[in-house]
C-alpha cells in the first residue's frame, strides 16, 4: 500500500509559482497634442467610388463590411464616381451648397455676438454642414428630427426664419420659445425640429420611440436622430438601439464623429481600432460608416437608409466621419487640448469647398459665381441680425415677459404655481 503523503506534498509553494506580467490599463490618448505635430494616421480612409452599395433590402450580415470600410463619393480631383452615386440635379446640388453656406454665414454672425456679450453663448457647426444639410434633402419634409446642438442646418434648409432663429439665440422678446429654452437649443413642431436636450443622447431614446408611435399608428413618417461620438456612452444610445432592433423601428440613427467630444477624443467614448457603425452589429442593425464631409456621400447613405425605414425594414446607423473645426463652444478653447493646425490638416477636407469644386468640375459653378454668393448671404445675414437686435439682446432692449415662466407649462395651471405668480406680480 502507498503511504499518504501529507497535504499540500508535490505541490509548488505560492512562491515558486511563477506569476504573469503585472497587469496594466490602456489609457486611451489622442495621435497628438499641442505642440505636437498633426497625426491622422490611424484614421480609416477607403477610396472614392471603393465602397460597394447592397440592395436596400440586404440583411445586416451581408453588409457588414460597410461598417468599417467608408463610403465615398468625391474624389480629390472634385469627380464623382462609384455606386453610391446619387442622381441629384445640378439645381439640387447648387441648394445644398447655398445651404451649406447659408449656415456657416449665420454661425459667424452668431458667434461674433457672443463675443460682443449679445447672448449668453454659441455652438457653431463648422466643418460639419453637408451632416444636416445632405441629409435634411433625402428626408420628406414632415419626418420628425432629432438633433443635437449641431445640426441647425436642418432647420434653415428647411427654411426655417433666420430672424427667429436669431431672436432665441440673442433671448429677446420675439424669441420664438419665449425665454423657456437655452440659446441654440431651437425646437419647431411646424419644421419637424424636435426640442433638443441639453442632455446629451436622449434624443436617441425619443426619436425611436417616435418612429414606433408612428408605425404603430401607421403612419408614413419616419424619425432622425443625431448625437456625437461622446454620446454613445450613454445609456439611452444603447436603450436606443435594443428597442430600434426589437420592434423595427423606422429610424435613421446618426452617430455624427467629429472625433472631439469637449476636450475628450472619440476614443474616450470607444475603441480607436473599432468604428462606431460597427457597434450596430451586436444588435442586428445595418450599419454605414460614411464620408461625412462628402455631401453626395452623406446623401446616398441617408437616402438608403430612408428608404430601408420606409419600407418597414427598420433601423440603420450612420457613423459620420467628419471633423469639428472650431470650438465644443463659446466657451472652449480647443488649444488647449489638441494642435493648433489639426483642423486644416483633416484629410476630408471642408465640405462646402468640395461641394463648390465638385459643381466648378462638372461646369454647373464658377469662382465668380462662388464669391458673388458668399458676399449676398453674408449681408442677408447681417441684415437679419440687425434686425433681431433692434428688438433685443441679452444685455439690451426687450424680453419675454417674465409671465411666460407660469403660463403654457401645466393644462390647469397647480394652486403653488399660481400663487408664485401672484408674488411675482404677474
């Protein structure tokens, strides 16, 4: 018989086991910061024309390689080419660029009353126009947007009033939510401009639940959402996408990349190595990752998803490759976190210069005809301020009475509410 050994015998010692390499976190940092040189290197980049374009009707599975890949339409040279070609006029093509310009107009005019302490601040939207203007032209009119602080250009190609846009953003008695809302944080039942939060990413929420109201009811309307790289650590984009997936929701979510969320990089919010289209995969959902200083591109792959929406195929997601040249806001200082000339290095370029080269290409646009245009929006512009002004700013002139703070808020206003009123002397 073998004798017992003692408990523990033939083992190794918690000594002489050898032990792995001592754990460690990566911390994700950008390419580069100030005083470094400009660094895109890790940046997915795809060809003009590369990117193939499935049936509207492909599943998920088949396309998954259109979340990694980036679709493109115009090439260096100002061509288009490939299959993601849209047919879109001249006509159409040159709206989209007044569009365009037309926004960046009203930010630079915006932006300089901030500074001369005519409202309390501004968001400008600069590098990023073709996002709401490309994409606002593949939505019907009366789709129901979801957008972020980004996107004013959905409103004024819609052809929302500049002057009342001015009025909210400078709080004056003609602003059109009468004081009840922060300055560009705009809202137009009438425009299909849903009010925007201050709290990032719950417009992904609502805008599903929108979309199921409507094909619960069955409606023909369909919703749009936006948010930013940053958000899509929230919660509610994840909510979003279980419910968009589950009930086939008609919805174009867009995930708008700018690659900066405040001073935080995009990698903050997820992997570098992984696009944000591709989280769209784990919940069954088909995914673009597209070009979004490309106004044809940005078209093309709203207009697929659109369609996919309106034929009860459900949910898409965009990821939007673009860049935010100035900037988070007013009150930042991108200097302080990423190089001075990141912004003219971008290797998408501006999206209103490539539009304007690609119309000069195809002999649809002058430079002549370029600058006569910037120069009559510019003073359409100045003209409308002047006129907001006139009636009030955040330092000067008339507000909204301070009565609008009880009224249209409860269908029968409470006892408390009346009696702060009464205090108030209102």
């Amino acid at each position: 018989m073998t004798a017992p050994t003692k408990s523990g015998a033939g083992r190794k010692s918690a000594r002489e086991t050898p032990r792995p390499n001592a754990l460690s976190l990566r911390i994700p940092e950008p390419k580069a910061r100030p005083g470094e040189k400009v660094d895109f290197g890790n940046l997915r980049l795809s060809d003009a024309g590369a990117a193939e374009r499935p049936p509207t009707d492909a599943t998920p599975s088949e396309i998954r390689d259109l979340a990694y890949a980036l679709i493109r339409v115009l090439g260096d040279d100002g061509r288009a080419a490939g299959p993601w070609l849209p047919a879109l006029s001249a006509e159409t093509l040159r709206a989209g660029l007044r569009d365009m310009m037309l926004t960046r107009a009203f930010d630079e005019r915006m932006y300089r009353a901030q500074r001369q302490g005519k409202t309390s601040f501004y968001m400008k939207c600069a590098g990023e126009e073709a996002v709401a203007v490309a994409q606002v032209l593949a939505l019907a009119p009366d789709d129901m947007c979801f957008p972020t602080y980004r996107q004013q250009g959905l409103l004024i190609a819609r052809g929302y009033p500049l002057l009342e846009m001015m009025n909210q953003v400078l709080s004056n008695a003609l602003d059109p939510l009468k004081g009840r809302q922060l300055p560009v944080l705009y809202s137009s039942r009438e425009f299909g401009f849903f009010s925007i939060s201050g709290n990032l990413g719950t417009q992904y929420s609502q805008a599903v639940g929108w979309a199921m109201a409507s094909a619960y009811k069955h409606d023909r309307r369909i919703a749009a959402a936006w948010i930013g790289d940053g958000s899509t650590a929230e919660g509610d984009f994840h909510h979003a996408l279980t419910f968009a997936s589950v009930y086939r929701a008609p919805v174009v979510l867009n995930v708008v990349n700018n690659q900066w969320a405040i001073s935080s990089f995009r990698g903050i919010a997820g992997d570098p190595d992984s696009p944000f289209a591709s989280r769209a995969i784990g919940y069954g959902l088909p995914a673009l990752r597209v070009d979004g200083n490309d106004f044809l591109a940005v078209y093309a792959a709203t207009a697929w998803a659109v369609e996919r929406a309106r034929a009860n195929l459900g949910a898409t997601l965009i990821e939007l490759v673009t860049y935010r040249a100035e900037g988070h806001s007013t009150s930042d200082d991108p200097s302080q976190y990423r190089p001075a000339g990141e912004a003219a290095g971008w290797p998408l370029g501006d999206p209103i210069a490539r539009l304007k080269g690609h119309l000069i290409a195809i002999g649809e646009w002058s430079e002549e005809q370029h600058i006569a245009l910037h120069k009559a929006l510019a003073e359409s512009v100045r003209a409308t301020g002047k006129e907001a002004e006139s009636t009030g700013t955040l330092s000067t002139g008339s507000k909204p009475s301070v009565r609008e703070m009880f009224e249209e808020v409860y269908k029968e206003m409470p006892w408390h509410i009346r009696e702060q009123r009464q205090e108030a002397g209102v």
